[in-house]
C-alpha cells in the first residue's frame, strides 16, 4: 500500500492536475474467495477483476491514488460483529478441501466458504476502513474500494446472501467509534445495492449517528432478503427513529428515472437536513441494466448522476464501496462512471429514461408520509411536475395483433397432409404468406438499435426454451412467424419487427387446455371493428381450450411480449427492451402463483403471464388479459364481442391446418366461445 501511495506521490505531475486525491483500493487476494469446488457463482472473482480491467484501460486508475487492500483487526470488526462470529470466520481453514467449512457455509443463507474466505472477508472488511479512515482525514478526497466478499447482508452472527463481514458498517463504526479526533459525527450510508442492506440497518437501528438509507426491490417482502426488514414502516428505534430510510419497490424493472425520483424527493432534501460529515455508499451494482439478478435497468448515466447528487455533501467526502452486481460488463462500466464522477470529468452525456413508474410516486408519498415527522422537509406537497408526469407514466395502446384480419389470401397455398412435416418443411410452405421483413420499408428497429446494451441478459435468455401456448390467431403458424423473423401477413396493417433471434421454433405441438376462451373488446385502433381473444387466466375443467405450442427461447418470448401489447411511444418500446419484461422473477413468481402480470405493462390487453404447466421439462406460457380484467368484462366494463370476419379466419385456418378441427368445426368451437357467457 504504501508502495502504490508513494508511486503515486512521485508521479504528482498526473494527480497533481487532478481536482482532488481519488483512492482507488484494489487487492488481487480478494479472489482469492471462490466455490470451494469450481462451480459458477454469480458472486466470483471476476466481478472485480473485470471492473479493475476497466479501470485500467480507461486510463483512470494512472488518475487516481491506488492502494493495496488491507486486513481488519477483529477488535474493530467487533463493534458491529460477536465475539464468536469473528473467531468463526478467522479460524476458517485454509484447506483446499474442508467438509466442516463447508458445513458451517451451509448453515448460512446464500453463503459459500472455500481456504481464501476468511482472507477475503478480513481484507475487504479493512479495505473500506482504510480507504475511509484516508477519506476523513483529507489524505484523499474521496474512495473507491473494489471489494468482495460483499458485506451489507451480513448480520452481527451471521454471514448471508454472499457476504461475510459488514464492510461498510465495520468502517462507519471504526470512523465513528475509533477516531473521534476527525471529527466524523455523521455519516450518511447510501445503500442502492439492489437488494435490502438488512445487516446494517440492524447494526445501526438506534443510532442516531448513522443516516442508514437504502433503495432496493421489496417486490411485497418477496425478493430476497425476503421478509418485513424492507418495508418503509421500518424507520428506526429510540435514538435512531427516523435515521432509517427504506425505500421499497414494488417490481422490478426500476431504472434512472425512478431511481432520480427517489434522490430527487427523499434523499436529498433528507441529506440537506442531516448534513453528513461523510458519505459511504453500499455500492451494489446489481441494480444496474443487465444484471441477472436485480432485473432493473439504472445505466453507468443513471449511476453518474445519483453519484453528483451526493458529492454536493460532507464536503465531497465519499467512499463507495463494492457490494453486489453480478454482469461483468455492467459493474465495470458503471464503476467507471462513478469514479469519473469523483474524478470530475465532465459529465456523461445521457438521456434519462422517460419516466418514473406509477408505483414509483406511490412508494415515494408512502416514504415521505412515513417519515416527515422525523424530516419536515418531506410533508411537502410532492412538486406538480411530478403529478403531471405520473399521468403520462406507460400508457400503452395494444395493436391488437391477435386480430389479424387476413383474407382468404392468394398468396397462400395449404401445407401438404404429410403428418410428419418438419418445422422447417412447415416454415417453408408458410414462407410465401409472410412479406420477408426486407422487403418492407421498415425503420431500424428499436430493438435491435437497444442490442448493444442487453447482450447479456439475451445471452442468457437465449439458452433457455419455454413453450409459448396460443389460443388465438398466432394459431395460424404464418402469423405467428412475424413475431420471430419480422414481416406481415397479408391483411396486417403493419408489419412487426419480429425478434432479435430469428430462429424458428425448435418444436410445435397441440393441446387442450382446461380454460375458458372467449372474446372481447369492440375493436382496435388500426383493425377495426370485432373482438379479440382472451383465455380466462384461471382453469376450470368444465372449459376447453385448444392451443399450438410454439417451443422458443425466453427471449423470443420476450420479444413477443413487446410485439404483442405494442407499445405506442417507441421510446418506450425501445427502453423496455434493454432489461427483459419477463425475467427468471417473473419466471418463478408465475410458476409459483400460475400467473403475473407484468406491472411495466400492465396497461397493455396481454400483459399477464399465465402458467399452464409442463411439457417435458420446459414451462408452458400463454399471455392473456389480468384476472381483473376478467372482472371487467364480466361486470361489462369491458365489452364481449365476437371476432370480426376475417380475424374468425384466421383462427379457422390455424386449427385447420393444425389439424385440430375441420371447418366446421372449428367454426362452431369459435362461436361457442363467443356466445357462452363468461
Ligand atoms: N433463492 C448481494 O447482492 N439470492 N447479495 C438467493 C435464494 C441471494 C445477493 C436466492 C442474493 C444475495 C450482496
Ligand atoms: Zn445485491
């Protein structure tokens, strides 16, 4: 360490144009903390060898003062940990193999142990002391410590969700407790790690010393760490009321602009009041767009300006501290982008996503009102920009595409009878009936223009088959195919964009499902008059519906979830892309619960995702309308309504050639779903 100070000293000419002194804390034993037996985890060395990498080719770590890690003593871990917990961890093997450590690891939530944890956890716990001791004396203006294991979840006697020692709380208390002559007294911790920071608002709920502030997803107690802790109800006790702030989203998919909301009517005007000798940042990076995890969508941009915001306070005295985030690229362009922020680079240029969500304001009122006893400055009325926007917030228009009104067209030629068509034999036959995108004077689509910014989570995603069950005009595999390979069939108004992998369906099969089919709606802004269709989310055995299965990727289902409730803002549709609608969240919540309805478009006519079980071993997924939807069109709300002519086609034509049902037959199958009440 002082090695790295001391180049660094000699070398003035570089930090000596800088504004001020940024640490940079960087230490290759902390990966020395990995799966005992080499298997993947999100939280693993990479992670930060990845964001040093970066910082490295982007000429800033030459720019910054850099420093070695350095370990924790255990009496200043203790102020925040037991006795028993410390000597735990320090007397962690270093073994390659060791079947009691790994016993003791499974005793913890999400926790692995392997011969470099205790190593790790002792060095990334002193590591963020150090940097901060270095920040509250003036040595250096502000930090960066790269650390890992992380530290926000862990509890006094407890290691959890992939963390070890509480970094950030052990170096809080060692500034607070330890070095008075600093004269440190407040210290403001901002923890926008996407998950709830639950170990250090335990460790400081009465404390008064200690703004503990986190924004995280809640999703109603549902997402990990799971429980109460969350909740905006949680304030603080005795000393501490009102010096815990949480603020809870209800979904994911939150991003910059939600994000800002949050800095722009809590946390700031809160931080005016409490006015922090220094700010320590439980940075997680796992809220970030990207991130397989978080599934919320703040970019390095939306980093860099929560980032600036707090740099106006304690006098710039800032030290960000690593906690999760888990997509490589991710973390270390948004690292990057804080660090030039402290660096005093000129800001990013960016634009700020369109707007905050409904549910953003609601948690935001709920937080004001839950704390402007403790901080006047929040009974306020919110600003009527805000309201005003909130009415503009996702209002989607479905174009309807389950209502194609294609004609009986030339174009097409029936498939042969062959019962053993191929997928591809069948694409081939169809082929003539959808206008090829290329030919179609057509925009660069918005989504392929996001690509650049979502590889990772469609990489993913890209590896993951689900069935996609339809009951409606998709049926007809021509129609169907303009979601995937982008085109028209005849009759279609507009040709859709189709997904970014085009590859077909893998399989096709039929099913009857126990569900209600029916139709509603009057019409569609660009088809006219005539109902669409819907399947009753919930089953019921006395209801039959047949569905084609389709077998494609999670991102191809992604794509269609888009191109089904198209979006009318294309800034919109092309924001909701960089981060998946249906995420493994919503994966597991609709296998879960049989459906979800995916609040980023809940607006949308088929914006809930109905599980209707197995085939092998992949999911079965349809998109319908919400439960209350069915309400509303039972109360006649909305409306029932027979499918015009030509939509009535194509789902004749669907079950036809799906060989399903004969004309006739398939005609009155139609009919009875419309004239059935609901
Ligand atoms: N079903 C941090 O980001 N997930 N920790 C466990 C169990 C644990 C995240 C899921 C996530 C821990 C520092
Ligand atoms: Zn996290």
């Amino acid at each position: 360490m002082e090695s790295a100070k001391k180049k660094n000293d000699d070398n003035g000419d570089d930090a000596g144009v800088e504004r001020g002194r940024v640490g940079l804390l960087y230490d290759e034993r902390m990966c020395k903390h990995h799966t005992p037996d080499g298997e993947d985890h999100p939280e693993n060395p990479e992670r930060i060898r990845a964001i040093w990498r970066k910082l490295q080719s982007a000429g800033i770590t030459q720019r910054c003062v850099v420093l070695n890690g350095k370990a924790a003593e255990d009496e200043h871990i203790a102020s925040v940990h037991a006795h028993n917990y410390i000597k735990m961890i320090r007397n962690l093997s270093t073994k390659e193999v060791d079947p009691r450590r790994n016993k003791i690891a499974s005793k913890f939530n999400s926790i692995y142990l392997n011969g470099g944890s205790s190593e790790a956890a002792y060095l990334a716990a002193g590591s963020v002391i150090e940097v901060s001791e270095k920040v509250a004396k003036g040595e250096l203006s502000s930090a960066v410590a790269i650390v890992r294991p992380p530290g926000h979840h862990a509890e006094s006697n407890e290691a959890m969700g992939f963390c070890i020692f509480n970094n950030v709380a052990v170096a809080a208390s060692y500034i607070l407790d330890e070095k008075l002559e600093l004269g440190i007294h407040k210290i403001l911790i901002v923890d926008w790690d996407v998950h709830h920071g639950n170990g250090t608002q335990k460790m400081f709920w009465k404390d008064s010393r200690v703004l503990f502030f986190s924004v995280h997803r809640f999703d109603f107690g549902t997402f990990y760490p799971t429980g109460d802790d969350g909740s905006y109800t949680m304030v603080g006790e005795g000393q501490g009321a009102g010096y815990n702030i949480n603020v809870p989203w209800e979904h994911g998919q939150c991003g910059d602009a939600d994000y800002l909301a949050v800095w722009d009517h809590i946390l700031i005007p809160v931080a005016k009041e409490f006015n922090p000798d220094m700010i320590i940042i439980s940075g997680g990076f796992d809220a970030a767009v990207g991130d397989p995890l978080g599934g919320c969508r703040i970019t390095p941009y939306g980093y860099s300006v929560m980032m600036k915001k707090l740099l106006e306070f304690a006098e710039g005295k800032i030290v960000l501290a690593l906690e999760g985030g888990y997509n490589l690229d991710s973390i270390a362009n948004s690292v990057l982008a804080c660090v030039k922020v402290l660096l005093e680079d000129k800001p990013l240029s960016g634009a700020l996503e369109a707007y905050p969500f409904e549910s953003t304001w609601r948690v935001i009122r709920a937080v004001r009102k839950e704390l402007c006893t403790y901080w006047p400055i929040l009974s306020n009325e919110l600003p009527k920009e805000a309201l005003a926007i909130n009415k503009k917030v996702f209002s989607f228009e479905l174009i309807s595409s389950s209502d194609s009104d294609a004609e009986n067209d030339e174009a097409f030629k029936a498939p042969s009878e062959s019962k053993n068509d191929s997928i591809g034999n069948l694409v081939e036959k169809f082929q003539n009936v959808i206008r090829p995108l290329s030919l179609i004077p057509f925009e660069e689509s918005a989504q392929v223009k996001a690509i650049g910014s979502s590889v990772s989570w469609r990489a993913v995603f890209a590896k993951t088959d689900i069935w996609y069950a339809c009951f409606g005009s998709n049926m007809w595999m021509p129609r169907f195919l303009c979601y995937i390979q982008g085109g028209q069939v005849e009759g279609m108004q507009k040709p859709f964009p189709g997904s970014i992998d085009k590859r077909l369906p893998k399989d096709i099969m039929w099913k009857i499902m126990p569900h209600r089919l029916f139709f509603g709606r009057s019409h569609t802004c660009t088809w006219g008059e005539g109902g669409v269709a819907f399947l009753h989310p919930e089953s019921s055995i006395d209801d039959k519906t047949y569905m084609c299965l389709y077998r494609i990727t999670l991102e191809q289902f992604n794509d269609l979830i888009v191109q089904e409730n198209v979006l009318v803002q294309e800034n919109v549709q092309h924001d909701s892309m960089i981060t998946p609608f249906f995420d493994s969240t919503s994966l597991d919540s609709a296998v879960t619960n049989k459906s979800i309805v995916l609040e980023a478009i809940k607006e949308g006519w088929y914006s809930n995702v109905v599980h209707l079980g197995t085939e092998g071993a992949l999911h079965i997924l349809t998109m319908t309308c919400s439960l209350s939807d069915v309400e509303s069109f039972k109360s006649g709300e909305h409306p029932l309504r027979a499918p015009s002519k030509g939509y009535m086609n194509t789902l004749v034509r669907g079950l036809v050639q799906g060989k399903q049902l004969s004309e006739d037959e398939a005609i009155s199958y139609i009919n009875g779903a419309c004239t059935k009440p609901l």
